[in-house]
C-alpha cells in the first residue's frame, strides 16, 4: 500500500438505543420542576469534542459509546460522529455487524470509507472473534445511502484466490448505487480490469485520484473527471502524462524506466511532483531533473525515489575512503544543486540505496544545497551494507544556524504534513 495510506481507528459497534428513555429537549435541570429546552447546539459541540485529533488519526472516546446508547436523539449525533471514518475488513464477523448498522440508519453518516480484504486465512489467524472468519463481503454495503462519502479507499491483496470477483462486484455495485458527484477522492491499490472503474464517470467532482491505470477510452474523454488535481496512476505514466496535458493538476506522481518523455511536460501549475525514477544512469537522472525546472517551475513539494538496492551506485563501507566519497559526490551533489533551480521548492524527499552512511551524506548535503525557500528536506537511506541499518533524517533549516539533523522513524508522516501545507495555502 501506498506510504501515504492512513492509520485508522479501531471503530467500535454501536447498538440500538432504548426509546423509552427521556428526550434530549425535555431534561430536568437541577431538580427544577419546570422542563427547560437546551439548545441542541450545545450537545452537537459537546459530542465533537469527543472525536479529538491524536497524530493524524481520530481518536474516539468510549463515551460516545455511552451517549448513543442513552437515547434515540442522542444516537443520532453520537453515530454521526463514529461512523464518519469506516473501516471495513470484509470475510470478518465485526465487519457484519457494522454493516447491520449501516444498513439500518448510519449510512447516510459515512464520508470516509476504506475496504480492506487481507483473506480469510489471514483474518482468522488473530484469534480474535471480532476478526474470525464471516462470509460477508463488501459489495453488500448501502452505498446508495451513502450520501455523504467524500472519500473512498479499496484495498484488496492481489494474490488471494477470487479477490478480482470480489472487487468486480464492488466495482459495479458502486456504479449503480453510488451517489453521483460525492467522491472527492478515491484510492484503489488493487490492480483491477479497467473496465471495474467505469462508475468514476459518474463522479465529475473528484479531485483526488490513486489507481493502478484507467481504461484508455477514459483517459482520452476531455469531459472525465474535470475537477482533477491531483494523480497517482503508477502502471499508466503515459496515461498521468495525457492527463497533465489536458487537466489543471497540481499534483502528480510518475513512475518512469526510461528519462526519455516525448514532450515537455505542462507541469506550470504543479505544487508537488513525486518521481520514481527506475532508470540508473545518474546523468539521465540528473537530465530529467534539470528538465523538470524548466517545465516544472512552481514545484513546492518533490520527492524522489531512485533505483533499487541492486542498481544503485556502490560505496565503501569506510567512510574515510576518499576516492568512494568521490563517487558519491559525482551523483550527491550534482542533484541536490539542482533544487536551487526551483525558486519556490518547499520541501524535498530522497530515498536511495547506497553503502554511505547518513553523517557523510547530511554534510554534503549542507554544502551542496542552495535552494533559496526549501525548508526541510528528508533522505530515506536504504543501506546495502550487512552492518548498517536503514536511516531517516530530516535536514530542517534552523534559521541562520544552517541545518539541523533530525532522525525520523516514519517518514509518511512527514510527507502527509508538507503535502498538505503546499496544497492548502
């Protein structure tokens, strides 16, 4: 799955509520023998305050639970909240019953839903009976009810025997019940038959999209998705490109093997590019990337991944060897001199695979680079020494003291955070 792909809650099942508890806008206050008529603002804001944000991901607590239990009023507000983001892992008894509860009156509260299918093999093996094995399957769920959905994610292992019949039916169970013009993003990592993604033409208003590669006849129709700005299609580069050509995008990811494009790329209003760049010759490399300034201008946001492990350039593991650092620099540098031809980059990330270690390569990297805004950079290290393992550092400019290095654990994190600045300012 994507690097990008979200953390989720675990989302707990709501049940019915007793209907012969007192009403919400007919409480006693304080003993009074008066009902006195709160405002129902008050208990909407004070039920928000308990899907609190914690690092990313929302955090409900248990006492939502106690609310929707309470009343049917309350319930109402209480599953707006909880079952704003679904989570569902089909073949699993918990997924069920959140289906049961869906289908009779939260449907119409979902607008962010995320289909997962690891199997039935590897959901029973938890042993946890939330998690054991149920033959319910996605494509059941109330879409049609579904009319606040803003998001959409499917995710289905590629390897599991009858997966594609699964997601064949969800495909087209969405493009008969889906609410037309409600997605603002949709994520598929399964590599499903083009024609599974036909019900994207009923969702005009999409902004966000992440597949493996559309239906040509799709891609060649100016009135599909007008509203696009941001790609992902990492089996369809030439298609990404015709979108980039026909499509005000502001962002986009390429996975290229060769440095050779037909056409510059009408990449003017792009703020964030992401490049994987399966090719090994670094003069290429570098080639492309001098290309990409010139038609790429306003880039604010870059992110770069280069070869695997096994065609990457090979270092000493003695960081004292002068002429492997040379090596080093001949490809180091050069590239991270060129970010300055990008007036308003921002932030810049880096994976790579080498037997350098992290000092040497951070030292270069604050001598080497000029770029005049960049604000924080990150290179993701992959070490092909037996001995040393894989880094994270983030170089953060720190004022006029230069650069600070930071070593970082997750660095999605990192990339969701400045994507989200250089799109939203």
């Amino acid at each position: 799955m994507d690097s990008n792909t979200s953390v989720h809650v675990e989302l707990p099942v709501t049940v019915d509520a007793k209907p012969d508890l007192l009403p919400v806008d007919h409480l006693n206050i304080t003993g009074s023998s008066k009902n006195i008529r709160l405002p129902w603002e008050l208990f909407t804001d004070l039920l928000e305050r308990f899907a609190t944000p914690v690092g990313g991901t929302q955090h409900l607590d248990p006492a939502l639970l106690v609310f929707a239990q309470t009343c049917r009023v309350l319930q109402s507000e209480a599953e707006r909240i909880i079952y704003r983001k679904v989570t569902i892992q089909t073949r699993t008894s918990k997924a069920a019953k959140i289906n049961d509860v869906l289908q009779k009156r939260a449907a119409k509260y979902v607008e962010c839903l995320y289909i997962v299918d690891s199997g039935p093999g590897v959901n029973a093996r938890g042993g946890n009976a939330a998690n054991a094995f149920s033959p319910f399957f996605a494509y059941k769920l109330p879409f049609a009810r579904m009319t606040r959905i803003r998001t959409l994610d499917v995710f289905f292992i590629d390897d599991i025997p009858g997966h594609e019949r699964e997601t064949s039916r969800i495909f087209k169970k969405l493009n008969t019940d889906l609410p037309v013009d409600t997605l603002d993003e949709f994520r598929t990592f399964t590599s499903s038959p083009p024609r599974d993604l036909q019900f994207l033409r009923r969702q005009s208003l999409l902004r966000h999209l992440y597949a493996a590669r559309l239906p040509d006849e799709l891609v060649n129709d100016p009135s599909f998705l007008p509203r696009l700005d941001n790609l992902e299609l990492p089996k369809g580069p030439e298609q990404a490109i015709k979108f980039l050509e026909t499509r005000p995008l502001r962002g986009l990811y390429l996975s290229l093997h060769s440095s050779r494009i037909k056409s510059p790329l009408r990449g003017s209003l792009l703020r964030s590019l992401e490049l994987n760049l399966n090719f090994t010759s670094h003069a290429d490399r570098l080639s492309f990337l001098i290309l990409r300034t010139e038609d790429c201008p306003n880039l604010r946001y870059l992110s770069l991944f280069l070869a695997s492990k096994e065609s990457s350039i090979f270092l000493s593991d003695d960081p004292d060897d002068d002429e492997d650092d040379d090596e080093n620099i001949e490809w180091f540098s050069p590239l991270i001199k060129v970010l300055e031809s990008w007036s308003k980059l921002e932030a810049f990330f880096l994976e790579f695979s080498t037997y350098s270690r992290s000092g040497p390569l951070a030292l270069m990297f604050k001598e080497s680079c000029r770029a005049p805004r960049l604000k924080s950079a990150v290179l993701s290290i992959q070490s092909m020494s037996l001995t040393d393992q894989d880094e994270v550092i983030e170089l953060r400019r720190d004022g006029d003291a230069g650069w600070k290095v930071i070593k970082i654990l997750e660095p999605s994190d990192w990339k969701d955070e400045w994507k989200s600045i250089v799109w939203d300012e």
